[in-house]
C-alpha cells in the first residue's frame, strides 16, 4: 500500500492503524524469543543488572556472562536518583553509578555495544521522568537506534501512557507494562490488554529484594492473568533461588530476578578485589549462579 493512500485508510479506520502498530511489535526480537522457547519447551530467565555499575566497561562484561550462561533476555536498570519500588540492594547500586557519572549517553552507547555481542534482547527499566525530560520520540528514537528491545516504566500510568505507547510501537519497541498485587482486577485487565513484549507480574506488595517464599495467591493471580492478554507473562520482585524460579515458572513464561544479582555487583566496586583476577572470579561467580537459575527455568 502506497504511503498515501495508508494515511487515508488509518485515518478513516483507528482499528486498521493499531493493527498495524500491534504488528510491529509481534515481529520485535521478544516475540521471536518467546516463540522459539515455546517451540523449545523453555521459559524465559530475565536477569535484572545496573547500568554502569561500578562503571559501563564492567556492565557490559556482565551482559556477556549473563548471555553465557543462559539468560533469555536482560533488564537493564537505568541508575535514577529517586528510587521507584527498588529495595536497598538496587538504591545502592544506583547510587553507585550515578555517583561515578553515569549519563543516557554512556547507557545508549552500552546497549550499541552490548547488542552487537550477546544474542538475547536488552530492555531497559527507566523512570518515565528521565524519559520525559529527554522528549519522548527523541528517547525512543535513541532506544530504537542502539538495540533496544523494549522498554519497563514502572511510575508510568495506564491514563498517562498513549502517547509513549504509540512511539513505541511505531518504533517495533516492546512496552512492558506492571500489574501488582494491589491492583484492581479492572484496572489489571486493562493494563494486561495493552502490554506489548510480556506482561510483568509483580509478585509481592512492597519494594524489590530476595524473599524466602512465594507469595500467597500468586501462582491463581498468573493464571486469571493469563485469560487476559496474549503476551507472556513474566514475575519478578523477590524471586531469587533456582527452586523460586522452578516454581513461577510452573505457570508463567518466566522469572525476572533482580536484587540477588545485583548484590554480585557491590564486589566490583570494592578495593580488595580491584586486581583483574578477582574481578574475572566475581564475573565466573556471577556466570555461575545465572546458570543455576537458566536451569531452574526447564
């Protein structure tokens, strides 16, 4: 269909656009991932690292060991001074980053690195404020251009989300949306409506760290989740052991796990393990246990 006669047609029928849009997006490198861990039988590890933590160099040396052992997709965080639901682990670690002058410029011109070396899709979970500040078709652009995937907006609302939801999709970037336990059933259908890439299901009220069990509940709330939306359903928040990743997994199409990666990252800043020996053995630690909860997954 020529340009023209598109503009036209989308203009006389909003349905035919959003279809379209919608396409974009089902064709993006997370609707290929989830397709062929479906064919495969496998759920998705979603890892969750800082940006820049200590420093861009060794961020990008742990994308590759997450890649290596296993990883499905990775969430990159984007170091924010007013911390959104994120637990002590991961407000230290952005503090952290922002601290040695972390900036949007050294996170593109990471993911233009990263992207080119690993396989697995990088996202980026990001405050909608530093994306609002930045112009929203500007930030998308940049995310576009360097190899994003998608992006997470947790302080996003459903009411305020339209117009970063239509640059994403004609971007081909993912939108990931949140639903919590606190979130009403009516409001939740709606979010899972709209989520393109995968729906992230928070497991636990409160904010991000390891917890020792599951909540209550969880597992039934997945399951009405899933009658829906059409896209994956991934849980994060408080998931941190290969048996926790085993159970979620169970039901959803995979597991995010964040603060007890994130902690890995508190050695990389510390003197004591400056030499290149110690932070090769930090890396193959990290590696290591990414690949214990890789397995987790089936």
């Amino acid at each position: 269909m020529e340009l023209a006669e598109r503009f036209f047609t989308e203009h006389k029928d909003p349905e035919l656009k959003e279809q379209r849009l919608r396409m974009k997006t089902e064709e993006g490198p997370l609707a290929k991932l989830f397709a062929n861990l479906k064919r495969e039988g496998r759920k998705a590890l979603a890892p969750f690292v800082t940006a820049g933590d200590p420093n861009c160099e060794t961020t990008l040396a742990v994308i590759e060991a997450l890649d290596r052992a296993g990883a499905s997709l990775c969430e990159l965080g984007v170091p924010y001074s007013d911390p959104i639901a994120d637990g002590a682990v991961i407000q230290s670690s952005y503090t952290r980053a922002l601290a040695a002058g972390f900036t949007l410029e050294k996170l593109f011109a990471l993911v233009r690195l990263a992207s080119a070396r690993v396989k697995m899709p990088i996202l980026a979970m990001v405050s909608y404020s530093i994306i609002y500040r930045r112009g929203i078709d500007r930030f998308v652009a940049d995310a576009k251009a360097c190899g994003m995937a998608g992006l997470v907006v947790p302080d996003l609302p459903l009411e305020e989300s339209d117009q970063l939801d239509q640059a994403c999709r004609s971007a081909g970037l993912a939108l990931v949306r949140l639903v919590t336990p606190t979130t009403p059933p009516a409001r939740a259908e709606e979010i899972a409506r709209r989520a393109t890439g995968f729906l992230y299901c928070v497991a636990v009220a409160g904010v991000t760290g390891a917890r020792t069990d599951l909540p209550a509940g969880l597992l039934e709330r997945i399951e009405w989740l899933r009658t829906k939306t059409e896209v994956p359903i991934l849980v994060g928040f408080g998931i941190s052991t290969p048996e926790q990743v085993q159970a979620v997994t169970a039901v959803a199409d995979g597991a995010i796990v964040g603060s007890a990666l994130v902690r890995h990252l508190e050695g990389f800043s510390d003197p004591h393990h400056a030499a290149p020996a110690a932070q090769a053995t930090l890396l193959k630690n990290l590696e290591e246990t990414v690949g214990r909860l890789a397995a987790a997954t089936g």
